[in-house]
C-alpha cells in the first residue's frame, strides 16, 4: 500500500476511535475486554479441565469478541477472562469490572434496573431434577420438604415466592453454585433441585449414574438466557445483538446448539440429549431483547 493510503487509513481509524463511547471505547483503550465467564454451568460456559472455557454461551461471547476486533481494528485484542458466579455476576457489571458475560445468566425485568441485556439467545422452563426413587412428580410433593437451588439465581427467588404463595413450607436450601446444588440432591440432603431445565440436563448427564434421575414437574415459568452488559450503552448493545441476530437467522445458533445439547462434549462426551424446542425455534426465527418474566 503506498504511504500515502496508509497514512489515510490510519487517520480514518484514529477518528473513529475518537467517536468510539462507553464499553467500545473502553475496550479500545484498553486494548483488551474484560469477560465474565462462568467456571461450572454445563453446557454453558464452563472449564474442560485443561484450564480451557468452553460451552454454547461462551462460543457466542467468542464470536462477539471477533466482531468486536474486526469494528475496532484489534486483531490483538486481549480477553481477561473473570470468574463469575451467580452472587456477583451483577456487581461485577455495575461496578465496570467486566465488559461482557454470556452464560447461563436470566434475563428478567427486575435485572433491568441494573444492568442491560443483549438479544436473547436461550429460552427455557424452570423444572427441578430429583432421584427416580423419591417419587416426587411435581411441585405440590416437595411440601415439608428440603429442596435446594443456586444462590442469586432467579429460581431462588421464584422458588420462595411459590413456597410463600401456597404454603408449601419447603426448607429451601440456597448453596454457591450448580455443582454444589446437584451434590446435595446426590448425597439426600434435599430431594428437589429446582433450577434452568437445560442445566439440570446437564448435571443429569454428569451423573454417574444418570439414569437414576429424572427431570420433572409443571414448568414454573419460561424464562430466557441473554448476555448483560452495562445498561445506557446503545452502540454496545447494537453490535452485541447485531451479532446473536445475525447467529440465530443464518442457522448457525442451531448448529452450535446441536453442538453443544444433542452431541458428545468434552471433556468426557457426556451428551445432554436436549432437543431443541419449538419456542427456541421461535426465538432464532424473531431475534428479540425480552424479558419473558
């Protein structure tokens, strides 16, 4: 290219870095994104044990982060990856200590009072996993009963409002994350765990006995996944669902779910067998921000 086009093109990109706002211009300074990411929430975004994060959630983050560097012109772009649990996934985001988190995060009208969310990507009932053997089929069992759940998470708070509204007088136990909530339904500690249907899928299969537990129970509401980010922050928000939009009426959301719910995933093949559902099918059909709550 001769000097005088690079000299141009240099220009062109040091004014549009001077427009840049918000989380962009953050990132371009900074030269690197910050992205909250979950350690533990299979098929999500989770550690293979090679001290890799993988998972459907974070495939899209990855394919955000690409975009980013393609409107940015960093091809060197750093990812600081932040571990994150459903207890301060929030405050890490008010507090600008992430740019970006895509995980198993629900998207609810209360959590947009604090931070903004992208396009949803995952739409999904509220089920609870429990032991073939306790003959427990629906919610109206689990009365007098210990039942566990996920700290922070907004079936701890759907949980207690239906244990309030009909008396149930379950002794809900509310535990750090997925794995820990799983272990107190293996080891009888509680006999529900009441959590996202699509990650108790995935502690089903992480079993070792899978076949032992059983999905069950009237879903207690529909609810959607989404990626946060910080709220008042239009251009940011744009590319974010520029990129899940584009995903998800191309077929290639469809491929990564297939990926992720119907096919062996590391890193020990375990396969969730979680078909994809007709309001998924919807959602990928008309892209959308809403909260479903």
């Amino acid at each position: 290219m001769p000097l005088a086009g690079a000299a141009a093109m240099l220009l062109a990109f040091a004014a549009h870095a001077d427009e840049l706002k918000g989380t962009l211009r953050k990132i371009h300074d900074d030269n690197a994104i910050a992205l909250g990411v979950h350690e533990s929430s299979v098929p999500f975004a989770y550690s293979d044990g090679h001290d890799r994060t993988v998972g459907y959630s974070y495939a899209i983050a990855m394919e955000i982060v690409g975009e980013i560097k393609r409107e940015l012109n960093l091809p060197g772009l750093v990812v600081r990856k932040v571990p994150i649990t459903p207890q301060n996934r929030i405050p890490l985001m008010m507090n600008s200590q992430i740019d970006l988190e895509c995980g198993s995060t629900t998207h609810t009208h209360a959590r947009d009072e604090q931070v903004a969310f992208s396009n949803s990507f995952f739409q999904y009932s509220v089920r609870m996993l429990v032991k073939k053997q306790s003959g427990i089929a629906d919610f109206r069992d689990l009365a007098g009963k210990p039942v566990v759940t996920t700290a922070g998470s907004s079936d701890e708070r759907l949980l207690r409002k239906l244990n309030s509204d009909e008396q149930l007088n379950m002794r809900i136990m509310s535990v750090r994350d997925h794995p820990e909530a799983f272990d107190a339904l293996r080891t009888d500690r509680a006999l529900a765990y009441v959590m996202d249907e699509p990650l108790l899928y995935g502690n089903k299969a992480e079993a070792v006995r899978p076949d032992d537990y059983a999905i069950v129970g009237t879903p207690l509401r529909q609810e959607v996944y989404a990626c946060m980010l910080r709220k008042g922050d239009a251009p940011f928000k744009k590319l974010v669902d520029g990129v899940i939009a584009r995903l998800e009426t191309s077929g290639d959301a469809q491929k990564l779910y297939e990926a992720w719910f119907t096919q062996p995933i590391p890193p020990r093949g375990l396969n969730l067998n979680y078909s994809m559902s007709d309001e998924m099918k919807a959602l990928f059909a008309h892209p959308n921000d809403k909260a479903l709550d």
